[in-house]
C-alpha cells in the first residue's frame, strides 16, 4: 500500500496534466473538423486540403503520443511493483533451499514456488497484453498515417487559360429535387471580358458556377478550355471563388491569407497584395496582419469577411474570378473602388458578377440571363 501511495503520489500529477492535454488535443481536433466543414467550399476551390490534412494529422501525433505517455504512466507502477515482489520471493525461496535441504521443507518450498509461479503468470500476460495492445494500436495509427500521407491525395491537374471556355450542353439535376433542372447550357466565356449573372433565386446561377469551379459535376455535356476538353476527376479550371458568405480559419490574417505557405511572411504578403493592386482593400479593414480570427469568425464585420475574401481570390491569381453577391455587405464607395479595380485586371482573366444589384452589373462588359435552369440571353 505504501509503494502504490508512493507511486501515485510521484504521477499524479503529470497524470493530471497529461489528462489535460488530452481533452485540449480532442477539443482541437473537433475544432479542426467543424471548421472543415465550414469552409469545404474554399479548401475545393483554393487547395487547402494538404493544409487541412497536414494540421488534422499534427494533431493526431500529439493525441497518439499522450495517449501512449498515459498507458505507459498506467500500466508501470502496478506491474513492476508485484513482478519485483514476486521475483524477491522466489529468489528468497531458492535461497532457503540452497541452504536448508530438507526433503519435507522442499516439498514446501516447491508448492510454495508453484504458488508464486500461478500468482506470477497472469501479472506477467497481463503486462505483455498491455504492450501488445500499444504495439496494435501504433500498427492502426501507422495506417491511417500512410493513407494521409500528403503524397497520396489525387491533386486535380489546373489547365491554365490562354482565350475561351465552352460550356456545350451542360445539364444538371439533383437527385434529392427532382423538380430543379439545369440546362442545356451552351455559353462561350472569353478572356478580358466581366460577365453579369442575374436571374431570380433557384433560376440557377448558384448550380451553374459550381459546375464551373469544379464543386459540382455536370450530368451531361462537356467543358472545353481552349478548344479542349477537360477530364472532370483529372483537371480543373483556374478559378477563385467569392461566395455570398465566406469562412477563415482560427488563425491569424496573415496565416489565412497564406494558407498553405511553409512560412508565411508578411514582406511576402504585402508584396503579393501590391502585385494584385489590393494593398489598398486591405487597409480598409483597419486590421493588423497578426488579428487572431475566431473559430466562428465572429469577430469579423461581414464587410470585413467580404474584403478578406476578395483579396484571398485575387492573390491566387486565377484566370476565372466568380463573385456571388459578394459585395452586399460593402458601403458603395467600397464597392465602387473594388469593381473598379476588377476593370484594371481583367486584361488576362473571366470575371463573372453574381448579383442582384444593378450597380454591380453595370459594370460587366456582357449581360447573362438564367431562367428556370436555362440561359435566356
């Protein structure tokens, strides 16, 4: 009794923090996943899922790694402290037979031994089967280690855009809605130009750019970038796509604005954002580049979202940029300036404008109109 008090009184307390640990690296992980989930659109669009993966799979390491700390820490004080005991009899056994033999007091001490033999057994088993269980245990995390391994993900190969893209009889249907049906498509989308998207809700607007950015597959039809078809679960278009409401990780802006880099650097950021003319958008924020976002971005204007989001789209430098009512939480001098700036740059990309507003698509160079899953002009 006393060397187990003696025992728990030396790990209590790392037992007690190991514990900690513990629920902190569980609370991440369900963290990580719940904001995965969030923004399942971004990480398709801008290729964070080696990030995502990489993080999720850090995470792992270190709830495997207290885990074993823990069973080790477990399993230690109570068999060794009953195999030493066992031992010191045995030995102390032998050595009684050494110095007394006597036929009858053997007879003793062999049933005796028998004894400790049978007591010894099961303790010893049961250590083995607690080394055992941590051996098949690490042999499950090794395989689930090698099915995340980064090098495994197929990474969709991203055809860079000299001129056009063809949508030819593009059709769609979603198994749940029968009652919804998109096209036949036919439209032909051209460099250097701002297309205008408009239609009533459920017209589909929201289906078509989903087919368009690869989020969503077409039942029918084809989509031909430079005269060239493209393989769906092979290829993908460049595009960068700002949705009605956006999701940043739990990390710092400079950290989500480069998401993925091996070490972000804010020489490097600012750089980029000058390259891509929105050093100007991100100084409307009024933040620093080391603001912590929350998990649920709540500590986010929308306005701020919104910008934040356009500029994570236009450092990615794509040759498609969508805009999904992505402006609505902007004041109009904001607006203004950023649809402005879409003007100066569209030399070398497609710009397409999902709004309601007419404001918004008075700035596009062509004017598409969706009507019950068709283009009417």
């Amino acid at each position: 009794i006393v060397s187990y008090l003696f025992f728990f009184i030396i790990f209590k307390k790392k037992i007690k923090n190991i514990g900690t640990k513990r629920v902190l690296e569980i609370n991440k992980f369900f963290s990580l996943l719940q904001q995965t989930l969030k923004s399942i659109k971004e990480i398709k669009i801008y290729d964070y899922l080696s990030f995502v993966v990489k993080d999720i799979y850090k995470n792992n390491v270190r709830i495997k790694n207290i885990i074993i700390k823990f069973r080790i820490i477990n399993i230690f004080p109570k068999q060794i402290l009953e195999v030493t005991l066992i031992i010191f009899l045995v030995l102390f056994v032998i050595f009684q037979i050494d110095t007394n033999f006597n036929n009858k007091n053997l007879i003793e001490e062999l049933i005796f031994l028998a004894v400790v033999f049978y007591r010894l057994t099961p303790r010893v088993d049961n250590f083995l089967k607690s080394l055992f269980a941590i051996q098949f245990n690490s042999k499950a995390y090794d395989l689930i280690k090698d099915h995340l391994e980064l090098k495994n993900f197929d990474v969709k190969k991203i055809f860079r855009l000299k001129d056009t893209i063809e949508l030819k009889n593009i059709k769609f249907s979603y198994n749940k809605n029968k009652n919804f049906k998109l096209g036949p498509i036919n439209l032909v989308l051209k460099k250097n130009k701002i297309y205008g998207l408009k239609g009533e809700n459920g017209s589909g607007k929201s289906t078509l750019v989903e087919i368009l950015s690869g989020l969503a597959q077409a039942n029918q039809g084809s989509i031909k970038i430079d005269n060239r078809e493209i393989n769906y679960y092979k290829e993908k278009i460049s595009v960068s796509y700002i949705p009605q409401k956006s999701f940043f990780f739990n990390s710092t802006i400079l950290e989500n604005l480069q998401l993925g880099a091996r070490n972000p650097s804010l020489v490097t950021l600012k750089k980029k954002l000058k390259e891509v003319n929105a050093l100007s958008i991100f100084e409307s924020l009024n933040l620093n580049y080391d603001y912590m976002i929350n998990e649920d971005n709540t500590n986010l204007s929308g306005g701020q979202i919104q910008r934040l989001s356009i500029i994570r789209a236009l450092l990615k430098k794509s040759d498609v940029i969508i805009f999904d009512e992505s402006t609505n939480a902007i004041d109009k001098k904001s607006e203004n300036n950023i649809l402005s700036l879409l003007k100066r740059i569209k030399s070398n990309k497609i710009i397409l404008l999902i709004s309601h507003s007419q404001n918004v698509l008075d700035y596009s160079d062509i004017s598409i109109f969706m009507k019950d899953g068709k283009i009417i002009k």
